[in-house]
C-alpha cells in the first residue's frame, strides 16, 4: 500500500493537490454531456471537500486549479461557490 501522501496527492508542475477532488473533475467533464461541471457533479466535489470537515489549504488550491483548467455550467459554479462560502465560515 502507497503511503498516504502518494495516493492522497496529485503533483503538478510541482504542486501538490488533492487527488480525489481531481479525478471527480477530470471524470464528470470527460466523455458524455457537454464538457462542464454540473449541479450534480459540484455536489461530489463539494463533499470531497467537505469529506475532512474543514477546507484545507490544499483543497483551495485543487479547486483554483479546477476553476481554471475546467468549466462549470452557472448554476453549478453558484451553488459550488455559496456552499463552500457556508462551509469555510463554520
């Protein structure tokens, strides 16, 4: 079994993100539907984050980077960003 920091943890360009939140991204934007992330699709990646009970500085930097290399459909991208605002505040 791969020690925690391998399999928890993607690297790119020298980065460190949260691997599962990038593999719900790649695989909701891939294949069918029109390439954006959707109301359904940001309520898995909310509870990725939401997973550990607190939005660690890794998770911030994963969902930029998701922001910036993926598209979200307007609904999803308010409903994402109003609920992760509520769960940053608890």
């Amino acid at each position: 079994m791969a020690p925690m920091s391998e399999s928890y943890y993607k690297t790119i360009n020298g980065k460190k993100y949260d691997k599962q939140m990038l593999e719900i991204a790649e695989a909701v934007t891939s294949g069918q539907g029109d390439g954006r992330i959707s109301l359904a699709d940001a309520k898995r990646l909310l509870a990725a984050v939401t997973d550990g009970g607190s939005y660690t500085e890794i998770e911030k930097e994963t969902m930029a980077y998701i922001r910036a290399n993926f598209r979200f459909t307007e609904e999803a991208d308010e409903w994402f960003r109003t609920e992760i605002r509520r769960f940053a505040a608890t």
